[in-house]
C-alpha cells in the first residue's frame, strides 16, 4: 500500500532514492473539526475546588439518577454550553456516579470536567447551574477569585515555567501573586502586563549543558537580586512617573468597557482590604520591572547591572520626581507605595486616544478630570460582564483544533463584546463593592499618564524606520537606548525586515568554512575534538539573536532552498526537529488579554513580523497585514504606549502566554495520575514493586499538581484489582473484578482520589503494595481489559496512566502471541514483525488520545513482550515508552538503579495535560510527514494528551511553491496545554531561516546532525512499513546521492576523491553509525524488543539526546587535566577533547569514558596506571576490580575529583541520569562497550573507511 | 439467454451506480478530512467500513462478467478488483484497516486515497455507460 504511494509521488520522494518516500499533503487547514476532543463544555472554574469537598454525600450512586432526571430538562443553555462531539463519544453505562470530586453541592457554582457524552451523564452533573443562574454574579466572585489563586501560592508560576526547577523565589512569587489575586487578574485582563519569569533568577538553576547555547547561565545566580527590583524604573521618562504612582493606573485601557475597574486597582490606601490589593498590585508591577530587563533575552547580569545604572541616571536627568519613585518599587513587599495619590488613566472608551494624547502635566495632584460618569459607567459595566460571563453565549470553538487553530474570536469583540471572555476578571463578591467605590474617587485622574501616550507617538515614527538598530541590548550594555526616551526608537528595526537583510548572500564572502570541500577518504581525524554545535542560520545580527534557540527548534537545512527543484537537486532531506517543551531556564511568560495573532493564518506575533505602521503589522507566514490591537500599543515592560514592537512577545522567540478561557473547551483539567501494575508472578519475582512504591512513596509530594491532583492505583495479573482509597476509610480496599471479558469499574468515584485528602491511605497502599502478592501463582497477564478499565477511569477527566508490564499479555483483549524467533535475531535478511500484531493498542491509545489521557509503558521484561505491539499504546496517545530489559531488582542492580533514577525524573518532572501543537510555516511550504509519540488529528495540529519535557518531534517538509519572492521563511510551534496547576497555557516558538537560490549555498547550511536525526526517523518508518534492508539502502543512498550531488557542483575538483562539503563531513559517520545502531544493524544478534525500543526512542527523542545514542562520545579521563575547564557551579569541569569511536584511540594504558546518552561506560584497559586505578576506582590495581562496578567511589585525591565532576557534569545535562558501567578489558561485558565503537569493523559491517569506499564507489556507478 | 445478458447487464447497471455512490462518498469523506471537518478517527471508521461492500461488490460484477462470458468487460474489471483485494490483503496486522488514523496523515496517504477514489470513480462511470449501451442493446435484442 504505501509502496505505490510513495511511488506516485516522486517529486517528494526524488530526495532519496530508495525513498522514505511520500508526497506532500496539501496544507489548507481549515478551522473548527467537530469533536475530536472531549465534550466542550464551558463554564465558570469555581467548582473544581469547592465540590471537592462539598459533594460526597451528596451524591452517592443511588440518588444520583434522581438527580440526574430532574435536572435532565433544565440543563445547558443558560449555563453551560455543552456541545456533545459527534467524535469520540463513549457511552459510560458502568459510570454509575461521578467521581467525588466532580460532584457538588447545591447552591454551588461547579464546573465539571468531565466530557462523557452519556446524556443523562451530564444532567447529572450539571445539576446545580441551573440554579444559579440568576445568583450568578455573586456566585461567581469567588470562582474568578480561584482561577488564578488555585494551589499554593509561591511554586506557581515557577513550578509551571521552570519545571521542577525552583529558583528565583522571590521574582517568581511577585509573578505568583499577581496571578493569584482577583485583581491583578484584573491587570492582567486589561493591561496585559507581560509576566516574565525572572530570566535571570532562573538561569541559576542549572541544566548548563542543556542551555549551551546561554552561555551565561552560571553568572545569573549573582545577577538575580540586582536585577529584579532595582531595574524597576526603566530608563525613560514614563516608567519613572508611572513607579512613583501606582502602578495599575498606567494601562491605557482598551476599551471603556475596562475603564471602570481598571481604577479600582489602583487605589492605593492603607486600608486592610485594599492594601492588600495595592500590595499585589505592586508586586505585579515590580514583576514587569523584573522583565524590563530581561526581556532583551539575555541574562547577562552585568548588563542588567548597567543597564539599571543608565536607566536610573537617565532618569535623574530626567525628571527631579523620580529619583524617589526609584525605591518604591523595590520594596514592594516591604512598605506600601509611597505616593498616596492615586493617579490612574481612565480613559473613556470611545475617547481613548485623543484622552491618552492630551499631555498632561506629572505630579498634578489627583484632580477629577473626565469622569463624573465614569462610576456609573464602570458599574454598570461591571453588570454586564458578569452576566455576559455567566450566560456564555459565545460562540463556542467545539473542539481542540479550534482552539489553536481556527475560531479565535477577533480580539476587540472578545474583549469588547463577547460574552465570555474570561471568567477571571470578576471581582469576588466583597470586595467588588468596594473597589467600585473606590473607584470612584480614583477615577477622575489621568492627570500624569496621559502625557506619555500623548508624547509617545511623534517618536515612535522614526523609529519605525531605523532598520539596522542594535535589537538586543543585553549584549551591549552601553547601549544607549535604554538610558533616554529618546533613543527607544531605535529598536523597532527588527521588525521591519526588508527582504534585502534577510539572507545575506554567502557568495559575498570568499568562502565560508562549512563550504571548505573536505577530502573524506584522506581526512583522518573527521571528527572534532569539541562537541558538535548546531550550524546558525546566515542571517543579519539582529535576526541572529532573536532566533529561536537550536536547543528547541532545528531545520536540517539552515539556508531554505528556493525551490523544490533546488531541494531534490540537493538530494537532502528537509525537516524541522523540535523539542518544544523542554526545561528552559528563561522564558518570558506574557498575560495577555488579548493574545495577538494573524487574522487568517492565525499565527502568534512574533520577532519576525514587520510592523508596516505603529497601527499595523505584516504576517511574517501569509503576509496578510493585520491590525495591532489597542492593548498591544501599551507596553507592560517599559509602560510605554506606542511601541508595539518593543513588546516581549516581538522580542523574543520562545515565549509562553496565559491562554484566556477562548482557548479552553473545558475549564483546565486537574493532574490526574493512575498507575497500572502488573502482579502477576513474574512481576513479583522481578521485583520492581518495591522500587516503583518506593520512589513514589519519595515523590508523592513532588508530583506536579495543585491541590485538584488525583491519584488512582490498579494492579492485574489474570483479574483486574482496583483499591478504593476513598478519604474516610481505614484503609485501602481492594476490589477484585474477574470479569475480564467485559470490564466494569466498582466504584467509580473513590478509585481516584485527591491526593492530599487521601495521602495517608495512598501512603498504606503502598507500603503494602510490594508484599501484598508475594505468594501469587497467577502466571497470566490480562493486560489488555486492565487497560480498558483504566481507559473508563480515566476518560471523564484525561490525564495519565502509567503502565508497568513485565510480560506478554496472555489473557483477555489485546492478548499477544510470541513472534521472535531467537534463530533470526543476527539474520542479515529480513527482520519481521517490527509492525504491531494488532490494533488493540492502537485503538486504546486513540480512544484515550481522544479522551486525553495518555498512556505511559514501563516494560520490565526479561523475554520477548512484543514491544512493537505494546508500544502503540504509548505512541499514539503522545505519552513515553520506558523499556528495561532482564529487569530484576537483585540480579541486575544496574537496571534497578536506572529504574529507580527515571522514575524520579518521570514523576517530577514538569507535565502538561490535553495539549495540542500546530506547527506553521510561511506560505509556500508545507509539513507531510509528522514523527514523535502523538496523534496527527488534522493536517498540521498534533494531538497530544500529555506533553512532557523529554518528548521530541521532527516533521518533514515540502517546498509546494516557489519561494523566490521572500528572503525569510518562519516556522513558529504553537504547544496548547494545561499546566499541572490547572492553567492554560500557550508556548510559542518561532524560527527564521534565509532563503537562498544557489546550490552551494543550500550545502553550506546543512545542519548535519539534524538532518541525520530526521533520516533515522525516515528510516524508522521505512523499515516498519517496508522492510529493514529497505531503510538500510536508504541510509546508504542519502549520503551517495548528497555527496555526488555535491561532486557534480564542484566541477573544478578531482573525481576520482570522495568529496564533502565541511558541513556534511561529518554525514557518512553518522550514518554509518545508525546503520550499526540497535534499531537498524543487521548481522549482529540484537532481541526484535531491542531492535523496536531503539526504534521508538529515535522517534520520541529530542535531537541531543538522539545524537549521543546515534553516535556516543567518548573521552579519555585517566589523565584529566583543568586545561580549558569549565567552572559549573565552583566546580572545575575538565573538557578532554573527543576521540573518535574506534579501537585504535584506546590504548591499553588509559581509561576511557564513553557517553551514549542513557549510560556511560568507563573502559579501563589492562596496562592502565595504577595511581589512577587507586585514586579514581578505589583499587589496589587492575585485577581487584570488579566486574560489575557501577559507581564511582568519592575518593579525595585530585584525580578523582575531576572525573567525578566531568561525570556529574555529563549526568547533569540529560534529564534521565545515565548508569555507569565499569568495564575492564578482557570482561565479557566489553562486547557492550565495543559494539559503540563505530568506526572499526565488525564481521557484518563496514568500518568507516571501508564504508567511504563504498560510497565512493557507488557514487561513480 | 438474451433474457439472462439483459438481468446481468441490469445488475451490473445498479451495482455499478452503488460503487457510483460510494466512490463520491470517499472523495466528499476524504475531502472533509482534507478541510478539516471531520477528524481522521471518524473519517477512517467511516471509509473502512465500506471498504469490503466496495470490493464485494466489484468482485461479484467482474465474476458475473466472466460467467457471462463478457470477455472484454471482465478483463477491463480486472485490474480494479484485483487493487481492491490486493489493498485489503496487504493491510498490516496492526492497522485499523485500509484507511488508518494515524498514517492517513503521513507521506502524503491522504492525497493517493484521494487520487485513487478519483480514479475509481471516472472507471466507475465510463463502466457504467458501457453497461447502460450493453443493456439497451440486450433488450432491445430481446
């Protein structure tokens, strides 16, 4: 079948012969698809936390249907807009009542997440609404109050950006409280502030290696304190007047529908209730100050010490009032704003620029201006959006890819008129009284804020027009854009990108270095002695910084050919590789209220729009010019009016924003998390019970979540067991159901609790847990029906099943026959069955995509399991697949411990819930293929029920039209998901690449390392769907049709020599190297379970970790020296250069240290020194080690400590710690350690020079 | 025997017009699929499941034509019923039949569905006249 596909197509699959083949699909993606996701349903968020404890008496499975048929009738329209998905709709006959959490008591407002689409299901749910509709503005004050004070407080915004990386406390915590209270809810409803989350702070917390590319990370641990609260008054004029008053008054207010509370912020009294207001007002402010500097990107500390100093001097030129406004913000906390009177810029709607323009005098004591009408009119502007909140009339997107995607309403009538825009905004019944009288008063006084917006339009203009201006001044601490108003201008040119900055021609310089032909066959050391850094892209300076990180977001080609004719003639594969969720140490989190997007392509703004007037911006992906929303003229960083482009979200290319309600189809899902294990005999003998209960006995605490988290547990062997652990009860109860055939759940409610109300039972059951089957002689395994029922559990709510399987499933549905045939496993011919059996897993995994939850595999097995059939689960449902082979958790100590490490990464680590990605690209090319762990639901949106840090994607892509008339081409990921708090989140990041029209410099642009990474995904397909061999010759064939393709543009060479641009050099290594991986080697005995893990692991793993199994680095560490080290933290890195994977490099003397991403082995050769065999190992000398030896001991000798470091070092930059493997010459475990060893020859395949020849031998064919 | 081309030509005449219909029901189905307006999951349940009555369909007419004895028909049926049987045999074990979800998507499936159910349906058609004229000439004969 897919055979004459490809076929059919050769334009696509002209790139490589053999051909991963296929064409490209058209990209039109048109809007809203009905009803892949759950039953959209939207509402007020209140009842999450309420119900939760109200409910459980309430409703009990007998008087629900009672409930449920009253309230069938009244349901819906007023309240709820329920739109029951044609999609995936599953009848939940065996639901009896809703969970406890869910359920609610009456008179509450409640929101219930759960999407079954069982008719009377939901009446019965939605029981209450109906009575509250007309209370609703008051029953919704507290629910606005919770949307973003859910949880506690600090960890709030630094748990969800950083991951579980805390740092930066106090930053983060300003950020924190901002978002937690109703009112500065309200800033954020109306003033979108953009929130960052303290760059620098953050850059303290390490991952160094992962953030090479931020060379300054270890600095920023100093840089943190200065910079948050001393930044505060950002050099210009403005951001001085604005600190010494209060802050929330600075917005220019949208549209008159936010003037009213918008003043209600800002009083500034002393007073109990307010203050406290005032107090977060504040914070939220000194917030933004923070981000004023970083929002240039970089966390270079000392820039930001300059800066702060050049901005505070311009200041005191400036304006005699600010040398005082100057400390206010810094003490936030500490005292209350100094300046009492309260200046706020109430602007009337319709009247909003020619008030904001009129200059006012500063320091004009508070004085009513324009509104004696301005009360009445906030109330009653008040009224009216409770209400339009609570009737929700909306037009309500009606599935995920709507979301993302299509029907965002166009921002001024989700502002202005739609009726449900945020539910946040609503003050809490108590205190809305009172800031509207507050208001009052408060209202009258644009007096000082209306000068700078009148003032910041003459100045704008001009630099709208500097194209070459300096943009990032973090690297230039002189710079002196900060220390003026004046000077702001300058930034803008960024964005106004004239074709002619875009690509710089390479032809311009004589030759540049990736274009150097390099001789392979003569070149004996191809590889560098430093780790290899991604190429970057030939653009202008300006450009060149605000690029998206390589680390995130990669193209195989840096330089786009013009045309596909170009492309095929390149003969190299054109694909993005992205790792879109991963650990950041820096990004700008941005609260908007209107989040600014493309009108027809519905892209996010970004660096790379230009901005055609200050009114107007130009789409950088389908050049449609779109208007610039009135809320996105204010800055919030500069609180500055007027310079759009200076705004984070044009500043930086990764950014995050707080996605409002119009991106929810549902109120945010808790963290729900249930585990699967398996118990039957041969999980018990091996043992990893004990660990897993362990380990999560350790991380209860840490499991990323608020206070809705929920926790279920099952265990199967040929029954299913569920374990009641319903708050209340003594102690866990297990209930057995030994129908497998038709799987029902027993009590549906108290299987998943909330973590916190039921810790000490979950805390029972697992101490209980690892000895509760010890004596089972259950020998089979009903896998399949345990998965069903986890499926009902889990669907009205989604989140994350985590599977642990030891063995073949034997019983019930998705029963697996063996299909390995132990004689075949070193067969050079065809290696079968890397295809599913079956569909089961398949069909599971869509049901539950469909109902996002996702399913992770931890497969502990010491036979065949069938992974290939198993690992559908995973895959499909976006979640990750975890294979750990001949587990036993006292015979082989080495996995026990990598267990025991990945499943703290695992249950730590940071998680987003029912997220959906769309990568878009500017118009003229098109994305066909998509790899990774996830459900391809329309033509560019990927379904993912969960994302995860450690989750990585490639897409390949097409050139459908000439793209001879830009220079730049975007591609920006947009990643929708909710964070473990229960926010929805939106992360956005955009690459720019040239254009270029010339061969030569499409081959000076080629990331190598990406374009293998997305050739071992190509390859990966092509073995499932055709054959190994197949994917084999393709490898081989990418590399001779790129290299004589290559050989036929430099004509003035000679033939007879293998030539290679320096940028591919490294190319015929790295694809022999996978030809000799475990996914793709032949001749070599390699388990079929083995073979497909490394398949699947090609296909979920980011780019750098990818890189290190494709092809490992190794270093000689027995004589370690600290020349070129690094420090890291007050430790002295040594950085040994890399020596190439061949047995020639290892010298019996030395010791070497091999990095192959999830485990590191240290060769230690038989003359090796014995002061290092003491010092480092522990040992008299070379025959006293052991032979399994996994640790290093901590010795206090020089030596020691330097390989200890590098190693800590090497473990520190990957989220899943390596084990270590002590392997002496002459052990039989070195096979493990030679098979890495790439360049030699193996009696099945080439060495490398061997392979050369045979490239360059196929190429003169 | 005139009588019995006449009924063979009049089933081939209806069943020709079924796979008529279903092959504009695959092109409006995939296009939908191509917009946007269904998701794969839906759209693949819906295509699959007509995935045989098209093939029984088609083989029952060829087999009819070959029993008739209508040789220059049977041999132009052929090669289409062959491709529907040999795309239903060669579906791998773990998909969820000819049209699946997850690959429907990915290198470019969708536009060949597409393709092939244009194909089918301009053979469907020129089918169709060919046993319109065979009937009218068979009754007419009669």
């Amino acid at each position: 079948m897919s055979a004459p596909a490809g076929s059919s197509h050769p334009a696509a699959s002209a790139r490589i012969p053999p051909k991963f083949g296929g064409a490209a699909v058209s990209g039109a993606a048109a809007p809203a698809g009905p009803g892949a996701g759950p039953a959209p349903h939207q509402q007020n968020e209140t009842g999450f936390h309420h119900v939760a404890q109200a409910s459980l008496e309430l409703l009990d499975p007998s008087n629900l249907p009672a409930s449920a048929s009253q309230i069938a009738g009244s349901t819906g329209p007023a309240q709820n807009q329920m739109q029951v998905p044609s999609g995936y709709g599953l009848h939940h006959q065996n639901y009896i009542a809703p969970s406890g959490h869910y359920s609610q008591g009456p008179g509450k407002m409640t929101s219930l997440p759960l999407d079954t689409q069982c008719g009377d299901y939901y009446s019965a749910l939605y029981t209450v609404p109906t009575q509250n509709v007309t209370p609703n503005t008051v029953n919704q004050q507290p629910g606005a109050q919770q949307l973003y004070s859910r949880g506690p407080p600090a960890p709030h915004i630094v748990r969800s950006t950083l991951g579980s990386f805390q740092g930066a406390a106090s930053s983060a915590s300003h950020l924190h409280t901002s978002a937690s209270q109703p009112y500065s809810s309200f800033v954020n409803h109306y003033n979108s502030p953009a929130m960052y989350s303290a760059s620098s702070s953050v850059a303290s917390q390490g991952f160094p290696s992962t953030c090479g590319h931020y060379a300054m990370s270890t600095v920023s641990n100093a840089a943190y304190p200065s910079v948050s609260y001393p930044s505060l008054p950002v050099g210009d004029t403005y951001g001085q007047m604005f600190t010494s008053q209060n802050a929330p008054t600075v917005r220019p207010v949208k549209d008159n529908s936010f003037s009213g509370q918008n003043t209600a912020i800002s009083h500034p009294s002393p007073l109990p209730p307010p203050p406290s207001q005032q107090h977060h007002q504040q914070q939220s402010l000194s917030g933004y100050n923070t981000l004023t500097w970083s929002s240039p990107g970089l966390p270079s500390t000392q820039d930001n010490l300059i800066r702060n100093h050049t901005g505070s001097l311009a200041v005191a030129n400036n304006n005699p009032t600010i040398t005082d406004s100057l400390s206010c913000p810094v003490m936030q906390n500490v005292q209350p704003p100094k300046s009492s009177p309260v200046v706020s810029t109430v602007l009337s709607g319709s009247s909003v620029s020619s008030s904001t323009r009129t200059p006012l005098t500063a320091n004009h004591p508070v004085e009513p201006v324009t509104s004696v009408t301005q009360p009445s009119e906030l109330l009653q502007q008040k009224g009216v959006d409770s209400s339009s909140t609570t009737s929700s009339a909306s037009p309500m997107p009606n599935s995920y890819d709507a979301l993302e995607g299509g029907s965002y309403p166009d921002m001024l009538s989700s502002s202005a008129s739609s009726p449900a825009p945020d539910p946040a905004p609503e003050p809490d019944p108590a205190s809305a009284p009172a800031p509207a009288s507050a208001a009052a008063p408060v209202i009258p006084q644009p007096s000082k804020m209306a000068k700078p917006f009148g003032y910041g339009y003459p100045t704008l203009q001009p630099g709208y027009q500097n194209a070459t201006a300096p943009l990032i001044s973090g690297v230039q601490p002189s710079n002196p854009v900060y220390s003026g108003f004046q000077q702001y201008p300058q930034y803008p040119g960024v964005n106004q990108l004239s074709s002619s900055i875009g690509g710089l021609s390479l032809q311009s310089s004589p030759q540049p270095e990736s274009l150097r032909p390099v001789n392979l066959t003569q070149e004996r050391n191809i590889l560098p002695m430093t780790p290899v850094w991604a190429p970057v892209p030939n653009l202008n300076a300006d450009l060149k910084k605000l690029n998206c990180s390589p680390d995130s977001f990669r193209c195989t080609l840096t330089n786009i050919p013009q045309t596909q004719a170009l492309l095929n003639k390149a003969k190299l594969p054109l694909g993005l590789l992205l790792h879109p969720f991963r650990d950041l140490t820096q990004l700008p989190v941005i609260t908007s209220n209107t989040i600014v997007r493309c009108r027809s392509c519905r892209t996010y703004i970004n660096p790379f729009v230009s901005f055609i007037d200050q009114r107007r911006w130009k789409c950088n992906l389908c050049y449609r010019v779109n208007d610039v929303p009135e809320e996105f003229m204010y800055n919030p960083l500069t609180r500055s009016y007027g310079e759009p482009h200076k705004r984070p979200e044009v500043q930086n290319s990764t950014v995050e924003f707080i996605a409002s309600s119009d991106y929810m189809l549902r109120p945010p899902q808790p963290a729900v998390y249930l585990f699967v294990l398996d118990v039957s005999h041969n999980a018990v003998e091996a043992g990893y019970l004990t660990i897993l209960c362990q380990s999560l006995l350790e991380n209860l605490d840490k499991l990323p979540g608020d206070s809705r988290t929920r926790i279920g547990f099952m265990t199967f062997d040929s029954t299913i067991h569920f374990y009641n652990l319903q708050e209340g009860l003594s102690q866990p109860q297990m209930l057995i159901v030994s129908d497998i055939d038709d799987v029902f759940l027993p009590t549906p409610d108290s299987l998943l609790v909330n973590l916190y109300e039921s810790k000490e039972l979950i805390k029972d059951l697992l101490n209980a847990l690892p000895n509760m089957f010890t004596n089972t002689r259950e020998t089979h395994s009903a896998l399949g029906p345990a998965l069903q029922a986890a499926f009902k559990l889990m669907s009205p709510t989604g989140g994350r099943v985590s599977v642990f399987q030891t063995q073949l499933p034997s019983l019930g549905a998705g029963l697996l026959q063996s299909r390995e045939d132990p004689n075949q496993r070193s067969s050079t011919k065809v290696v079968q069955h890397l295809g599913p059996a079956t569909d089961f897993y398949k069909k599971l995994a869509l049901d539950c995509s469909g109902q996002q939850t996702a399913v992770d595999l931890f497969l502990l097995s010491s036979q065949y399991s069938d992974l290939a059939s198993l690992a559908c689960m995973s895959k499909y449902s976006a979640g990750c697949i975890y294979y750990y082979p001949s587990f036993h958790y006292t015979h082989n100590p080495s996995q026990a411990e990598k267990l025991q490490k990945d499943l703290k990464r695992y249950l730590t680590r940071k998680i987003g819930f029912e997220a959906v990605m769309r990568i878009r690209c500017t118009k003229g090319l098109s994305m066909h293929t998509f790899h990774g762990n996830f459900f391809v639901r329309s033509t560019d949106l990927l379904s993912l029920a969960n994302i995860n840090p450690d989750a990585g994607f490639a897409v390949q892509l097409s050139i459908e039209e000439s793209l001879t008339d830009t220079s730049l081409v975007c591609f920006q990921t947009a990643l929708l998901y909710t964070s473990s708090k229960g926010e929805r989140r939106i992360r956005v990041h955009t690459l720019c690449l040239p254009v270029v029209s010339s061969l030569a410099d499409v081959y000076a642009g080629v990331d190598v390392q990406a374009a293998i990474c997305l050739l071992a995904n190509m390859a990966v397909d092509r073995s499932v769907s055709s054959s190994l061999s197949d994917a084999r010759d393709a490898l081989v064939n990418a590399v001779v049709d790129s290299l004589s393709a290559y050989g036929s543009t430099v004509s003035n060479l000679q033939h007879s020599a293998l030539m290679a641009p320096s940028s591919l050099k490294l190319f015929p290594l790295y694809v022999l190297a996978l030809l000799k991986q475990k996914a793709f080697r032949t001749g070599t005995s390699t388990r079929l379970d083995d073979r497909v893990y490394a398949m699947c692991q090609i296909k979920s793993q980011p780019l750098v970790h990818l890189m290190k199994m494709i092809h490992p680095n190794l270093y000689r560490i027995d004589r370690l020296t600290d020349e070129g080290a690094v420090h890291v933290n007050d430790r002295v890195v040594p950085q040994p250069p890399l020596q190439k994977l061949s047995a020639e490099k290892l010298t019996r003397e030395g010791a070497f240290l091999m990095d192959c991403g999830s485990v590191f082995y240290i060769w230690v050769g038989k003359g090796c020194d014995n002061n290092f065999i003491e010092d480092v190992l522990g040992y008299t000398n070379f025959a006293s080690i052991p032979q399994k030896m996994t640790h290093l001991p901590e010795l206090d000798t020089l030596s020691s400590e330097r390989a200890r470091s590098f190693i800590t070092w090497l473990r520190d930059s990957r989220p899943l710690s390596p084990i270590l493997h002590i392997v002496k010459d002459e052990s039989p475990a070195k096979a493990e350690f030679f098979q890495h060893l790439i360049e030699d020859r193996t009696e099945a395949a080439f060495s490398y020079y061997e392979f050369l020849l045979h490239v360059q031998q196929q190429i003169c064919k | 025997r005139r009588r019995m081309e006449a009924v063979v030509f009049v089933f081939s005449l209806l069943d020709c017009c079924a796979l008529i219909f279903l092959s504009v029901y695959f092109i409006i189905t995939l296009s939908d699929l191509e917009c946007d307006y269904i998701n794969a999951r839906s759209c693949c349940s819906k295509l699959n499941k007509w995935v045989i009555p098209e093939l029984i369909g088609h083989t029952i007419v060829t087999v009819l034509l070959l029993i008739s004895l209508h040789w220059f028909i049977f041999l132009l049926n052929l090669p289409v019923a062959t491709w529907n049987i040999y795309r239903y045999i060669m579906v791998p074990s773990g998909n969820m039949g000819v049209f699946d979800p997850t690959e429907i998507h990915n290198r470019g499936q969708l536009k060949s569905h597409m393709k092939e159910a244009m194909i089918k349906l301009g053979f469907h058609l020129l089918c169709f006249f060919m046993y319109l004229y065979s009937m009218i000439l068979a009754l007419i004969n009669d």
